[in-house]
C-alpha cells in the first residue's frame, strides 16, 4: 500500500500487520480454555471457528465456559477477559474496514468506511471522522494485544490446575505450574 512505503508510515505498517494477523491468536489461546474444560481439542475448535463471526466466537466461549470457570473460581478473570478480547476486536476491525492515507503534516490517518454511512449528513469528503494513528498508540495497543494473549494463558493454566487438583483429590502428585496472572491493563485507545 502507498502509504505504508518507506520515508511515510512504514513502521506503523509493520505493527499494523501484526495486530491483523495476530487477532486469531488471541482467539486461539481463548480456545484453549475451552479444551481445557473439555479435554478434547476436537470439539472446541469446531464449535468456536466453525462459524464466521468474531463476537459469535466470544459470546459461544462465555456460555461454553461459565459453569466450568464459575466452579473453579475463575469467572471473574474469565469475564474479563473475554472483555479485553472485545476491545481487541474492535481495534482490529477498525482497521480492517478502513481507507489509510499519509501526510506530512498528519502522518498516518485511517477513515473507518463502517462508521460513514452512520452519518445522516451526506458524505462530502472521504476523509470526514478521519482519525490519526502514530507508532507510540499502536505499540501500545500491540501490548495490550499481548497482555489479553497472557490472561488467556493464565486462565487455560489455572483452569488444568484446577481440575487436576480436583481429580487427584489429595492424593500427592507433581506440582501443578501455573502461567502468573498478568497485571491489569487499561484498554488504550482506538484512536489518537
């Protein structure tokens, strides 16, 4: 793409592809919850993505996972979480629906294409509801990306802690690792 050329938003470009092409990543670690739950990877994986839809595939984990997560303790981490994949969502969607273009006096701008029609006022310019983007955002919304990857990990981990503890019951056995809860983050801005 033009803009994204060496000399104009090359780095954004690059953090850019990686928060499209990462998203399904994040689906995927949330998908290991759910087999962990089910200790099949089979199902799970036919459930979540055999439909389009990344709000479908959200939602069908939260009603897969409740009971479980709920008596393992974990429903509050994994409501959480399941809200921080939403935002994730929504920033990867603004950007796969959107017009990029690059000044230099702006830097990089984007025109979400889903947000125009919105307006009841007549579209005069493709460049209306424009919103700039820099480098800083974005790494930080790549972080962000990363930090919901890690809560996922800790819930799958925690989860099979979890159930394994319960299945053994206090029959002695090798210690149960868990991946550590990640710190809290707050959710960065779609938008400059």
């Amino acid at each position: 793409m033009p803009c994204f050329k060496s000399g104009e938003a090359f780095d954004e470009g690059v953090i850019l592809g990686r928060l499209l092409a990462g998203y399904g990543e994040l689906e995927l670690q949330m998908c290991s919850c759910l087999i962990a739950a089910e200790g099949t990877l089979d199902r799970p994986i036919k459930v979540i993505f055999g439909k389009t839809g990344a709000e479908r595939r959200i939602k069908i984990v939260e009603r897969a996972l409740k009971t479980d997560f709920t008596n393992a303790g974990l429903l509050p981490d994994l409501m959480q979480a399941l809200t921080d994949l939403n935002w994730c969502r929504k920033i990867r969607n603004q950007y796969s629906h959107c017009h990029w273009y690059w000044t230099t006096r702006e830097g990089l701008c984007f025109v979400n294409l889903q947000e125009l029609p919105k307006h009841t006022a007549m579209i005069m310019s493709l460049t209306t509801n424009m919103h700039s983007i820099d480098v800083p955002l974005l790494t930080a919304q790549e972080d962000y990306f990363w930090y919901v990857k890690e809560c996922f990990m800790y819930l799958e981990s925690a989860y099979r802690a979890w159930d394994q503890a319960r299945s053994r019951g206090s029959a002695p056995g090798p210690p149960i690792h868990i991946y550590p809860k990640p710190a809290a983050k707050t959710p960065p801005p779609k938008h400059n």
